[in-house]
C-alpha cells in the first residue's frame, strides 16, 4: 500500500504547514482530510460532543466563505480540535491570528482570542443572574462616555440609555464592562446614577469582565419607556488604546464620546466596525479631537449587529 502511504504523508506534511501558518479555513480543510472524514461524519461527531453546525456551515468554514463567530460556533472550534485529533488552541490561534496580521491593524488590547474567552464567561456570569443577554428591553438610545486618566488607563466610564421594554415584567438590567489586559476587576465598582439602584455585582479575574444588576425599581410593562444611567469606575489597568462597544440585535442610536486628560493626548484617533469579533475591521475614519475638552466622538444613528468603536495612537 505504498500509494496510500504516500498520500497520508503529504495530507500530514500539508496539516502540520497549514496549522503553523494557516489561515483557518486551509488547516481545519487539511486536518478533515488528514483523519479522512467526510463532512456528514464531522457533523455526527459533533452533535455527540453537544455541539449543532451543519454541514453546510462545515462546508463554507473550510472554504474560507464564513468564518465561525458566534459562541456556538466557536465551542465547535474547540471540539473540532478534539475530534481531529489537533493540539488545544491550534485553530482558535488561527482565528485570533487571522485578525492581527497587517491590515487588520488590531491593537493588542482587543486580541479576538480574549474576546471569545469573554464571551464565554459573560454566558456563564448571565446565567448566574438568571438573566437573558437583552434582559427583555430594546435599545432606543446609549451615550457612552469613556475616560482616559493621565497614565493613559481607562479610568471609567458613564452609560445613559433609553430602553424600551418588549415583554410585561422587566425590571433590571444587566451592565457589562470588560477591562483592559492586566485589570483587576475587584478593584472595579459599578455606581448607579439616574432611575436605578446597583444589585448584584460578578466578576471573572481572569478575563476582566464585571457585570452589575441595576434594579429599576418599577416592573415595565411591553411597550413602556424607560431612562437610566450607570458608572464603572476601573483605573486597574496599564495604557488603554480603544473602546469597544458591542451589540447583538439592531438598535437605536448610539454615539461614544472619549475624554483624554490634557496631560496625555494621543497623536491621532479614529474609529472602526467589525460585523463580528472574527471579521477584519472596517469603516476606519480618521476623528479630530476637541481643543478645549480632548475628546473624540462617534455617532451611529442606527446600530447594527456587530462591533463599534474608537481607537487612538500614543506615539
């Protein structure tokens, strides 16, 4: 059987190269090959391992259409690299990878690997407070303002929202503040501001990420309107270079606003999109900061799905 030998050498030789260098689509296309497995047969592993993708989404991995994004998705990734038999991280690492190479122009605060690990953590922290991503409200308006101190850290920020509720009975809502590489989030504290009261307050050390119950103090009934605001107070990590704001369905308006102390301005800003934390950003635009009050802004009249947000260059 020298030829088959042969050919199980050349698919090993092309999965060890793709899995050094990939992208991800050409080494999760050579690790299929390589174990011999038709799509139907991955499909089935992975329904065992708890995990559903189609085979038509399997299809449009490998061949570089669509990259996987969502939480589902990503938890396939990890079983895949099981079921392949590849080393632990090896396509994730291709994921984030994909996302840091020139063009791309990813800072290193936002690295698409401690994002997924995030969302991950973010699921299990809702779970903890028996409460749903949207929480049953709708997004009308959010103006956020961001605050960078003098040792160019992420000092807090504050978050006005106008909500509408879509079911009877909501009376909270759930913030959420990822800090920068290096945060500690005990040292982080979350104030309530206007029309609501701080409940209860989870923290992951690991990945930075706070979430805080703000309590309304009145149950909405499906169609009313609601205002409140809220603060997180961070300062816990080193030099912050973006803010990124994350949304799930679409939604109002929302407009960001960045104040730098006068002590520690960036040489430029600008601000960008990503439809997802695994696409490549997009939409970058060069913003021109305030003389008086140092800050930068963006408005998005109508959010999208996706990724919004203003990063800046120190020197």
């Amino acid at each position: 059987m020298p030829h088959a030998t042969q050919h199980a050498d050349v698919a090993t030789a092309e999965l060890d190269t793709a899995l050094r260098g990939g992208p991800f689509h050409v080494a999760l296309r050579a690790a299929i090959a390589a174990r011999g497995l038709p799509l139907q047969r991955v499909q089935h592993h992975l329904s065992r391992h708890g995990v559903k993708v189609g085979v038509t989404s399997l299809s449009y991995w490998q061949q570089g259409a669509r990259r996987p994004q969502r939480p589902e998705s990503l938890r396939a990734v990890r079983a895949l690299e099981e079921i392949l038999q590849l080393p632990d991280e090896s396509l994730i690492r291709l994921l984030a990878d994909g996302d840091e190479r020139p063009g791309g122009r990813q800072p290193a605060t936002r690295t698409y690997r401690s994002l997924v690990a995030a969302s991950g953590v973010l699921e299990r922290l809702l779970a903890d407070l028996d409460c749903s991503p949207d929480a049953g409200l709708h997004m009308l308006g959010h103006h956020e303002r961001v605050r960078i101190g003098a040792r160019r850290e992420l000092l807090g920020r504050e978050s006005h929202h106008i909500v509408r509720a879509h079911r009877d009975g909501v009376d909270r809502f759930v913030a959420v503040h990822h800090g920068d590489p290096g945060c500690a989030p005990d040292e982080m504290t979350a104030r309530a501001l206007d029309n609501c009261r701080t409940g209860r307050v989870l923290r992951d050390d690991e990945t930075g990420v706070l979430v805080a119950e703000l309590l309304f103090d009145t149950r909405l009934r499906a169609g009313d309107t609601f205002l409140f605001s809220y603060a997180i107070e961070d300062g816990t990590a080193g030099v912050s270079r973006e803010y990124v704001r994350g949304f799930g369905p679409a939604g109002g308006q929302y407009a960001l606003q960045v104040s730098f102390d006068e002590n520690a301005l960036p040489v430029r800003c600008h601000r960008f999109t990503q439809h997802s934390a695994a696409a490549p950003r997009s939409g970058r635009q060069e913003l021109t900061m305030t003389g008086r009050h140092h800050s930068v802004h963006l408005v998005e009249p109508r959010v999208r799905s996706g990724l919004v947000g203003i990063g800046w260059d120190w020197e």
